[in-house]
C-alpha cells in the first residue's frame, strides 16, 4: 500500500514538472534557461498533487467567473 502511494506521488511529481515546463517555455515563453525551469518544476513540484489541482481549480474558477461576467453584461444591456 505504502509503494502504491509513493508512485502516486512520483507521477504527480513528473506531471507537475512536465506541466511547469511546456507552460513556462512554451506558453509563457519565460526569459529564463530552461535548465532553470526544470529546476524550479522541480522544487516546486514537492506539492506536485497540491499544485495540480490548485491549478485546476484556479482554471475552472476563472472561467466561471467570466461566464457570469458575460451573463450579466448581456442582461445588462438587454434591460436598458
């Protein structure tokens, strides 16, 4: 059980810092080497399962939110 739950972690771990990478050098297009990237992936990725839903989260919540911004916009202008 307990070897089940350290490769959870590890996979999370890997996940995170794959995430991390194609986000900030790809995406984000960071300024700094990649080398160091990987390295922060890395160090931040000790929270990977935390992180990874963090993200989730935050995502899903930005879109709501822009959804009942929209919503409301448009019943706005529709009462005046």
């Amino acid at each position: 059980m307990k070897m089940n739950n350290f490769l959870i972690y590890i996979l999370g771990w890997i996940l995170f810092i794959i995430g991390f990478y194609i986000f900030n050098v790809y995406i984000y297009q960071s300024k700094y080497s990649k080398k160091l990237v990987l390295y922060r992936g890395f160090k931040y990725g000790v929270l990977s399962w935390v992180g990874i839903f963090g993200f989730v989260i935050i995502i899903i919540y930005k879109y709501i939110l822009e959804t009942i911004i929209c919503v409301d916009e448009y019943i706005e202008n529709k009462l005046k």
